[in-house]
C-alpha cells in the first residue's frame, strides 16, 4: 500500500485547502494522507447520516448486524416494533468488542472477554461482583443516532444532544414523492455483493459522480441506458435523442400515475456554513430504455428475463426507473420491480467497500418471480469494471508524478462536489479553532 511520503501538519492542511485551484482534480495528499482522513472524520464521517443497510436485514426483535466505518464498528440492532438502536461495539468495562459475528440473533449483547451484557437499547443489564459505588446508568455502550427511510437504515455517529448534526427529516422529505411508489419498506435483499479496495473513498465517489467515463469503461450499460446518451455520449444530437424519446415515455409515465421528471439534486450551497451540513438528496426518474425488457433479455448471457413481482403502487411496469440517492453513502436505481442500491463506506484513508444490494417485493420468489443472474448482470459488470478503474486511478494518483489535471464538461458535479467537501472542512476547522480559543 502507498504510504504519503510526509506527515501533514494544521498549517500545511489549512495550504492545501486554501490553494486548491477550482476545476481541477484534488492534491494528492487528500486522497492519501492519513490527516486528511482524521479531518474528514471529525467533520464529515461522524457527523453525517451514512446508509448502513436495508430494514429486512433485521426483521425480528434481537436481529443484529455489525457495520464498519473508517475504523469504528456499529451495532446496529432491532429493539421492540419497528424501533432500530445502533450502539459502538466497545464495552464500556475495559473496551473488548461486544459482539464478534458479523450479524446473528441475541437476546442481550454480551461481552465475551468478562460477560458484562447489555440490553438491546444499549443499558448495562448485568455486571457481575461490580463494586455497588458503580453507577451502571452511567455504563450503557455509546449509542449513535439511527433513522429509517423507506426501509433504508441511515445512522449518525454523533449521539443525540452531543454535537451538531444535518437535520435528517429535512434532507429526505423532498424524495418521497419520487420514491414511495415504490415501497422499498416491504421488499427483501434477494442478493448482495461487496468488494473492497485499497482506495480513498473520494475516489470512488468521484467516480459515481460522473459519466464521462462510461463510453470508455461501461459499453454494456451504455448499450442498456438511454441515459448514457446524454450523460456518456453528451453531443447535442445525442442529447437531444434522449430528451425526445424521454419525453415521450414521461407522457406514458405520468398517464399510469406514475412519476417522471426530476428533482435535481441542488450543488449549489451559498456558504461555508451550509457545505458544513451539506448531504445532496438527488432524484430522476426516467425511461430505461424502448423496449428495456427485450433488451436485457438479448443481453443478459442466459437471455432470462427482469424480476416480474411489481413493487409498491405501482400497477404496470413502465419501463422506467430512479435514480436517486443521498449523498455521501448512499445510491439507487429503482425499476418497478426492483432496485439496486449501492453503499459506499470509507474505512480507511486507503480502503473503501462498496457494497451492493438488489431488492425485489418481499412476496417475490426466486426461480418464478425474478432470476438473480440476470438480474445481478449489468450492474454487477458495471461495477466490476467500476473497481478496476478506480484501482487504476489510485495507484497512478499515489504516484509521485502525479498532478491534479481538470475536468471536462461531462464531469461537471464532481468539482461541484468537491467545492462543498473543501469548504465544509475549511469551516469545520475554523469552527474548531474558535471552540479552543
Ligand atoms: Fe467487556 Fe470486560 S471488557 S466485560
Ligand atoms: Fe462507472
């Protein structure tokens, strides 16, 4: 693994923040330098909503899973109904890990190393020949904020009261419209896949965030998404092509009742202050392709067809989908009968999973209802290809000859993204400073 050749100190952070020249990819020591990651844990990672997985994961009361990010491990456990607690994974006697599976079933979270156990909401239940001077209120593991959208599991490192968080209800609110029809609430993980690699996690983002790529790199998802007309080919007859054949779908769209349009995502935060809570809600919903279901069906190596069991409302498969997220973790194409959702999660300076899960209706029965070969196909091609570039582009903006080189027009939110994240840092730190002084 690349190590960065010299450690940073505040002022040379403060520099390269300062000197970043607009339009232009990041100085390498944002995408190497262990102090850069640190910065981003204490403005960002611990401050902002991350996706840690889909409700079905948990269904019963006492289901939990553990979920990793930048060096840190949550449990994140269903309590009574439909309430979710997320706890770290330290024991709050001398700091073991508490539970050890990655996932499983408890009745109390019980530390291994000298049996102390907790309850579900994360109270010390049981501590045994513990002094009776020890207040055990005061012992609960520490617990992180947790929300549920759409079935989707959203936590917060910072605990309820104890710092300055984006205010979750807001950043949602304007995507239910274009997702409810959907009703991700009750559908299942039919499959998932995750891989992880020896990159920043802003590399791999930055690569979400852009399509400029895809021509090059995607010539199966380009042959299935008419969208890569206007987001890969990007001429203006491409362009117009799509937004003909579109608007024609959107009429038959709109006449099922069904979504269409867009609510653009909005890159545009006035100040420093605002980038500081910045986290991008984004939704589009727009035609797959004519005939999308023949077209997979040509494609797809063992020519099955895309999963049948409509989703939510919606009452015919229109052949559309959204695309929508919340940025930073946070990704989803979603087709009437079924979504992919992609997670991205940093976990160290030089390591990011990207971990991806498809949901069908949660009646769905494999074999009859969907295929998962099939469906699993183009986005699991598309991300395979996805790892290599980003791994690509890794190793060569590690290398000692490497120089921040500008973006094109198709690439246009990625500085947009890189404006925010810039200035959330310079504020965050200025706010710091302040607090000490
Ligand atoms: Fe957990 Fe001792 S460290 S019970
Ligand atoms: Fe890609």
């Amino acid at each position: 693994m690349t190590q960065f050749r010299h450690s940073l100190d505040s002022a040379d952070i403060d520099a390269l923040i300062a000197n970043h020249q607009p339009g232009y990819s990041l100085e390498q020591a944002f995408y190497i330098a262990p102090e850069i990651f640190e910065e981003e844990f204490t403005h960002l990672f611990s401050r902002q909503w991350q996706f840690a997985d889909h409700i079905s994961r948990i269904p019963k009361q006492g289901d939990y899973f553990l979920f990793a990010i930048a060096g840190e491990e949550i449990i994140v456990v269903r309590g009574e109904g439909d309430t979710v607690y997320a706890h770290f994974n330290v024991c709050r006697h001398r700091g073991s890990r508490v539970c050890l599976a990655a996932e499983g079933h408890v009745k109390r979270m019980t530390c291994p190393y000298h049996a102390w156990s907790y309850r579900l909401d994360g109270s010390l239940a049981h501590a045994r020949e513990l002094p009776e001077s020890v207040d055990k209120s005061k012992l609960s593991l520490q617990p992180c904020q947790v929300r549920v959208f759409e079935g989707l599991i959203f936590i917060n490192l910072t605990a309820e009261g104890k710092g300055r968080v984006p205010d979750f209800a807001s950043l949602v609110e304007p995507l239910r419209p274009w997702v409810e029809q959907a009703d991700l609430r009750h559908t299942k993980i039919a499959h998932v896949e995750s891989y992880r690699s020896q990159v920043n996690w802003k590399v791999a983002l930055e690569n979400y965030f852009e399509c400029y790529h895809c021509l090059a790199s995607h010539p199966e998802w380009c042959k299935i998404q008419l969208h890569a007309l206007r987001d890969a080919v990007g001429t203006e007859s491409a362009i117009e092509t799509f937004e003909k054949k579109n608007e024609q779908w959107e009429v038959r769209a709109r006449e099922l009742g069904h979504m269409a349009g867009e609510m653009a995502g909005n890159f545009d935060f006035p100040d420093p202050e605002s980038c500081y809570d910045a986290q991008i809600p984004y939704a589009e919903r727009m035609m797959v392709n004519d005939n999308s279901g023949d077209l997979y069906s040509s494609l797809t190596p063992n020519g099955a067809d895309m999963p049948s069991k409509l989703l939510g409302s919606y009452k015919a498969d229109d052949e559309g989908q959204t695309d929508w997220g919340l940025t930073p973790s946070c990704f989803l194409y979603t087709t009437c009968t079924y979504s992919t959702v992609l997670r991205i999660t940093p976990l160290g300076p030089l390591d990011t999973e990207q971990k991806v899960m498809w949901l069908v209706h949660e009646d769905a029965k494999e074999g009859i209802d969907y295929d998962i070969e099939s469906m699993r196909w183009l986005v699991s091609a598309t991300l395979t290809q996805d790892r290599q570039i980003v791994e690509d582009t890794q190793a060569g903006v590690s290398s000692r000859a490497y120089v921040p080189g500008p973006y094109g027009e198709l690439e246009s939110q990625v500085p947009q993204l890189q404006s925010i994240y810039l200035r959330a840092l310079a504020y965050g730190r200025a706010l710091r400073n302040d607090l000490k002084n």
